[in-house]
C-alpha cells in the first residue's frame, strides 16, 4: 500500500488555516499578527497541494475532456484563490492594525476585475472542482459513493459560518482517505 501524502496534507492544512483563524479572531478582529499570516500561509500550501491532486484525479480520470476542463477550471480557481490569500499576507504585513487593513483592500478591490475574479467567482472554481472531480471519480467507482458527499459538505460549511472552515478540513481528510491510501486506478491509456 502506498501512501498519497497530498491528499491528507492539503486538507490538515485547511484544517490548519481553520483554526489559526478562529485563534486570530479570539480578540474580536482578524489580523494582522503571526496568526493571520500563518493561516494564510497554510492555506496557500493547501491550494498548491490541490492543484497535484486535481491532476492526480484526471489521471484517474483518463484525461477525458470533460475531466481536462474540471481540471483548467479548478486550477485556475485554485490560483485565484492563491492570489486572493497572498494578497491578504501583503496587506496583513502592510497594515498597522486591523483598522488599517479595511483601506488597503479597498485599494486592491477597486482595481476592475479584481473584486469578480479574486475574491468571488474565481474561487469559486477551487471548490466546484473538488466536487464535480471526486463525483466523476464515484461515478467510474473509482471511490466509494460517500466522498463526493462529504467533499460537498465540506466545500459549503464555510457558506454556513466561516467558523467551520476546521470542519470542513477534517471532512476533506476524511473524504480523501481513499485517495490517499487506495490503490489507483489509472487507465492504461493514462
């Protein structure tokens, strides 16, 4: 049996970016601070850790077409996404305190495209992704029938309450069990 370590890393480090966030907001107001900027930094880790297992699954997947566009798709959400969370690290080392936060992203937000592709649609991409991959991997009995449940709920947790983002983390690990330590399949073709 070969161990996957991608697939358990990505979702601990949600996990990770979770709780460091909720320690950062005990005192009422999230970042700047060490807190702020080490969840952030974990979860840039686990975007790039979700970008190998994207891949990894369309390998699975036989590098259909319809796989090949999840796989651009959650990609490019993954990296937006990323952009997103470095910009939160520069505006967290930029910023005094918390009140001085609001004005930098401001700044970056008002720049045209920014606002619709960083911080809300593009991302959106990351998290479809995982969903659309994991169900088409089911679908092919590549995985049990649960994981593409359980990565739907843990992608919509934080719609919930962003306080659930460790959840979430430890349903994805959960969900990704089978990747990490299963045999995979890949067609031969692949």
């Amino acid at each position: 049996m070969r161990i996957r370590p991608a697939y358990l890393a990505a979702p601990l480090l949600s996990t990770g970016y979770g709780i460091l966030r909720l320690i950062d907001g005990i005192d009422g107001s999230r970042g700047p601070g060490p807190a702020w900027t080490a969840g952030h930094l974990a979860f840039m880790g686990a975007l790039v850790l979700f970008i190998y297992i994207f891949r990894e699954m369309w390998l699975m997947l036989g590098r259909s077409r319809a796989a090949t566009a999840v796989l651009v798709a959650g990609a490019a959400g993954a990296g937006l996404a990323f952009v997103q969370f470095a910009i939160d690290v520069v505006v967290g080392f930029m910023a005094a305190d918390h009140e001085a936060m609001g004005p930098l992203f401001d700044q970056v937000q008002a720049v045209p495209g920014v606002s619709l592709l960083v911080y809300q649609a593009g991302p959106v991409l990351f998290y479809v992704a995982q969903v659309v991959l994991v169900a088409m991997l089911a679908v092919r009995r590549q995985v049990p029938v649960w994981v593409p449940a359980l990565v739907l709920v843990q992608v919509l947790l934080p719609f919930v309450s962003l306080d659930l983002i460790p959840l979430g983390g430890l349903l994805a690990l959960i969900a990704f069990l089978p990747l990490a330590v299963g045999d995979r399949r890949v067609p031969a073709h692949a």
